[in-house]
C-alpha cells in the first residue's frame, strides 16, 4: 500500500441552485433560471500519506462529507487540484449501495459483480462476507428487515473484501454496536499498519481518537485547523 496518497491543493468544490434553491447540474443550470451556488469546500488544502488516520471535525454543515465524496471520486473539483493514490473503499453511508428488498447474501454478490468480481468469484466471496458479518441466519433474510447496525456491519464486511489503500468513513461507525465497533478498529490498526490511509468524520470523538492520530478541524467548508487530534477536537469544543 506503498502507492497510499491524498493531495489536495486549493480544492474547492461547489453546488449549484436554480432559482428554486433545487440543486442542478452545471448543464441544467445553463438551462433553468439560475439561481444561487454555494461553496461546500473552499481552498482546501492538506496531504495524507501510508499509514495516516485523519479525523475530520467539526459541526454539520461544515463540509466533513463533501471532503469524502470528494476524496472518493463522487464530486469532482470544480477549483484547485485533488490527487489520490491507491484503491479507495468507502463508507460513506449505511444504506450505500444496498437494495432493501434483497438478501444480505443476494446484495453481497449484486456488489461484488458491480465491482468488478465475475458472478462466480461475487458468489464465492458472499460467503466470506457473511463470516465476516456475523450475522448468521439473518444475512439469508431482506436486508429491510435489518437494523441500522446490521446494514454497517454488511459495509465494513463488503469494504474489506475490497482490500482498500484508502478507507473513508462517515459517521457509519457510530450505528455499530459495541462488539462490531470493535471489529472495525482492529481492521483499521492493520490496515494503517500495512500502509493505507483512513479518512474518518463523524461526532464519537473518543472512537475517532483511537484509530486517527491527525484531525482536521472544518469550518464553512474550509480547515480551520490541522494538527494532533487531541489538539484539533480542543481547537473544536473549547
């Protein structure tokens, strides 16, 4: 995971609104009325190298999530320049990715053939993911039966079979119970020990403390600090 790099360079990242406040694309824009645009990041700028949990911080709004779907390739840059290195697996929500009516097992394999697996080597690692899981009989039932707990446990589960360089969670810890908490840190530690990168933002600071080292602090979309994570959640609360 030697290739394990995030570098971003005055990144800014911007939405658009027609004059319904609708959110609309830079097409659809040039069609409807324009309305206003707002910056979700602006002048961003930091550098993630092997080995680095970073916890992101600060209040709602401040821009924490549309750094990772930035991160993960889902917004792209509308200023600035953003790099990134290595295989990137995200978290960023509970539901991502999964269809209510299906199986665990049925979604396990729909995922892995979307990510590139053949049906066969998806339905050989479903098997995988469901050890990994825990869930037992349950993984076999409709996953809109699961609890938010079970849906995390699936994607922590999915996102290791992935064999990620970069990590990006987003608050999705805060929904597992406490033994599968403790499943995702252990994975973290190994995976910062063989060299990748975790991006992590959410509000359960003592969780964030033991997997991330470094904190950045955001404010209106922009870091207001950058440093040690004790220091960053002081700059945050105090």
């Amino acid at each position: 995971m030697s290739d394990a790099a995030i570098v971003a360079e005055g990144l800014g990242v911007r939405f658009l609104f027609d004059r319904h406040r609708r959110p609309v694309t830079p097409a659809l824009a040039r069609l409807r009325r324009r309305g206003e645009e707002r910056w979700g990041l602006r002048d961003v700028g930091f550098r993630a190298g092997p080995g680095e949990g970073i916890a992101l911080v600060g209040p709602s709004g401040a821009g924490k999530t549309t750094l990772l779907r930035a991160i993960a390739g889902i917004l792209p840059a509308d200023r600035g320049v953003l790099r990134v290195g290595g295989r990137v697996t995200t978290l960023l929500s509970i539901d991502a990715g999964l269809l209510s009516p299906l199986t665990g097992a049925e979604n396990a394999e729909l995922l892995g053939v979307l990510d590139g697996r053949t049906v066969r080597a998806a339905r050989a690692q479903a098997g995988a993911v469901r050890r990994a899981t825990g869930l037992g009989e349950e993984f076999g039932r409709p996953v809109a039966s699961w609890s938010q707990g079970m849906r995390a446990r699936l994607g922590l589960a999915l996102a290791e079979q992935g064999a990620p360089a970069i990590l990006l969670l987003d608050e999705v810890h805060e929904a597992l119970d406490h033994e599968f908490r403790a499943v995702l840190e252990e994975h973290a530690r190994a995976l910062l020990a063989a060299g990748g990168i975790i991006v992590a933002a959410g509000h359960d600071h003592p969780m964030l403390e033991r997997i991330c080292e470094r904190g950045l602090l955001l404010r209106d979309g922009a870091i207001a600090a950058d440093g040690s994570f004790a220091a960053v959640r002081e700059a945050y609360v105090g």
